[in-house]
C-alpha cells in the first residue's frame, strides 16, 4: 500500500503530443536529484500540444502518476507541469532607477523586483514565468549578485514568458480533473533547457531545437536565460503519417518502421536492405504484405526533414542566431533519437549539432534517459530551483525600457563573453 508523501517531493508531469510521462524524484542530503519512480502512457487526447480530448487527456494523466506512485511507493498530490504548444511568447524588460552612488542594499534590490512585476505586459497572455535574469550597475549587464556593490544605477533584465490562455487553463484543468493540484505550469523550453544545457552553454548562447512529435520549438538561449522562442507545427509524427501514407500501413506500423529501420542517411547499401510492410487493414491475407528497401523509407523520412530542417534554419535567422558566436544548436525531444539526426542536422544547418540528453538525475531509468525525456528531467530540475517569480511580489510603478530583439540578443552576448 503507498504511503503518504515524504517532505521535499518533486513530481514533474510532462503532456506531449505522443505521451504522458511522469517522474517522481526528491532532493538528496548533498541536493542531488534522486528519481523515486516513472510513468508512461499513450497520450491521445493532444494535438500539437494542444489539449484536444480533455476526457482521453485525464486518463492518460492519471495511468501515468498511478503508475509511477505504485513504482516510488508513495502517493503525491501536486505536480509541476510543462506546457508545449504554440502561442508561446519570450520577452526580456530592463528596468533602471538611480542609486546615488551608494551600497545597494536588500532593500533596493527588493525595490527593483517589485518594479519589475508591475512592468509585465504580456498583451493578453497568460504570464508563465517573470523571473530576474540578470542585474546591471552602471549600465554594465551581467551582473549576478549585485548586493554590497556601489552604484549610481542599478538595473534588471526581467525574462518573461507568456502563452495564450485558453490552452493553459485546458491543461490545468485536466491535470485537476485528475485530483492533482497544480504548482505550476512551466514552459517546456525552460525546463528542457535545465536538464541539457550546462549553465555555461546558456550563457555563452546555444540555440536548443525541441523536436517533439507534433511541434518544435526553437528557442534562443544567452545570458543565462531565454531570449527568443519559435514554435513550428510540424514534428515527428508527421514523419510517421509520411510513412503510412507513402507505403499504404497503420500508423503503429510506420512508427515500427521508423524506428527500428529508419535513419535520417542514406547507404548504398540501404538498396539491397528489405523492410515487409504490414497492410493497412488487418483483414487483408498476409499474402498482400509488401517489400521496399530501405532506401525508400530513408528517402520519406529525409524528404520531410528538409522541409523541417529548412523551417528550423528560418527560425534560427529571425532569431537573429548567426555570426561568429552562438553556432552550436542542441536537439532534443522524441524526434532527436532517430538514426543519424545530428549528422543531418549539422550539414543542413551549418552549424555544430549535438543530441540533448538529460543529465544530473540519479536513479533515472535508462529508458527514461534519451532525448525524449528532456523536458521531463527539466521539470524535476525547475521544481528543485525553485526560481524568484515576481509575479509573488507587489507592485510598484517604474519606467520601463524594452530593448527587441537583436539589441537584447548582442547585449546579453556582450556580457557573457566580458565574463568568460
């Protein structure tokens, strides 16, 4: 029988398109992330990380905590959640006010982040995230712990997340109807970001690409946090759907397929390879099954990933990811465990490409521990954190600066590299 939740459990819950996945972990004696229990279901009721079938949703959920409670041994009753669907929006607002050229003290940081909340404009989203990233003193940026410095003026980058409503309170709901509560929703670039790129990464700027199976998102990491976000409705499953369409086969099947046989390179001797190909329907003889090489499925496979590949190059560029610094891009998520999709990646972007694993938890099943699982990690890691939101805080009122796009981009840029 479970027994209640122990003090300092953390149970991240993770809704995608293809899955519900949960992780139950809770913090060591030397802080470290151990992983108590994991769980796993079909996940049928979303699309493209939209919450489509709120009954088919709520069930998913609730085999996936039961079965990760039964393998801990205890039961839970909040989760952190990860929300992945387009809409999602990434801003960063600096504030500033004159010090006079004394200590800061507690005081005035608390005075700055109280500005900052009332600075939030998220023009009609939902607010995700509103943490500090980084303090400025004089108009130097990067500054991490500003307390006991002098300074004229100090000021703050606020990094903002916010997402359409609608699609947020749909998954809450679901993970209520579920008997859960909810501790929050995290965007899924955030988290995954925590649980594949070291902080080093994240300041020197990386772009992370999040392959999952009906969205990828592409976002913009520099300065330590989150500048700029991408989401691209295509993912793998539509490689999936190429598959049974192009060779007459259920969906199951072309998955099989995929990722038993498929890769995102060609052989020559992928030509003399032989795949059969179970019918479509299950009442047609055995007789009816067909052959192709392997070769012919590589072809579908990398025919869909130009077009996605091209995608992702087009979000990179508006993102402003290019020149000498920030070359490297991370992918992660389901999608990045087929066959050869670094390679590939890195030819068609021209740019360095490794595959984002989660790392730092103990205990983490290896079946959990590919790609697909990032964001899962990632949450685990967020909860643990536990960062400042200063939507916690009350208002105040100040004036706002809100540097777009590339400006933030090159002065976040500037700072990492002045500090390594």
């Amino acid at each position: 029988m479970a027994k209640a939740a122990p003090e300092g459990l953390i149970t991240a819950l993770d809704i995608g398109s293809s899955k519900v996945s949960a992780l139950i972990a809770q913090k060591g004696d030397g802080g470290e992330l151990i992983v108590l229990g994991t769980g796993q279901r079909e996940s049928r009721g979303v699309k493209r990380g939209y919450i489509a079938d709120a009954a088919a949703t709520e069930l998913a959920v609730r085999e996936a905590v039961e079965q990760a409670e039964r393998i801990a041994g205890t039961n839970i009753e909040n989760v952190w959640v990860s929300f992945s669907a387009g809409g999602l929006v990434s801003d960063v607002a600096s504030i500033e006010f004159e010090l006079g050229g004394h200590r800061v003290e507690q005081s005035d940081i608390d005075a700055l982040l109280q500005a900052g909340r009332d600075s939030i404009d998220p023009a009609g989203r939902m607010v995700l995230h509103a943490q500090p990233a980084l303090y400025t003193l004089d108009g130097l940026t990067g500054v991490k712990r500003p307390l006991g410095l002098h300074a004229d003026r100090l000021g703050v980058h606020i990094h903002v997340v916010a997402a359409d409503g609608s699609p947020v309170r749909n998954l809450g709901l679901c993970v209520a109807n579920a008997h859960l509560e909810v501790k929050a929703i995290i965007a899924s670039p955030v988290a995954t970001g925590m649980a594949c790129l070291s902080e080093e990464e994240r300041e020197l700027g990386v772009a992370l690409v999040e392959l999952g199976a009906g969205i990828t998102n592409v976002s913009l990491f520099a300065g330590g946090m989150l500048v700029g976000l991408t989401s691209i409705p295509i993912g793998a499953a539509d490689i999936t759907d190429d598959i049974a369409s192009a060779f007459g086969t259920r969906r199951a099947q072309a998955e099989r397929m995929k990722c038993f046989y498929g890769s995102a390179n060609a052989s020559p001797r992928d030509n003399h390879d032989m795949i059969d190909v179970a019918p479509i329907s299950a009442e047609d003889d055995a007789s009816e099954s067909s052959r192709i090489t392997r070769a012919q499925l590589i072809a579908v496979i990398r025919q869909r990933l130009e077009h996605l590949m091209g995608e992702v190059q087009k979000a990179l560029v508006d993102l402003k990811f290019e020149g000498p610094v920030g070359r490297q891009v991370v992918l992660t998520g389901g999608g990045a465990e087929l066959k050869g999709i670094a390679d590939y990646a890195q030819q068609a972007l021209g740019r360095s490409v490794r595959i984002g694993r989660p790392r730092g938890l103990t205990a983490l099943p290896e079946a959990h521990g590919g790609p697909a699982f990032a964001t899962l990690a990632g949450l685990a890691f967020y909860a643990a954190a536990d960062p400042v939101d200063l939507r916690s805080l009350s208002g105040a009122h100040q004036i706002v600066h809100r540097p777009k796009g590339l400006a933030i981009f090159k002065r976040l840029m500037a700072a990492a590299r002045a500090n390594y």
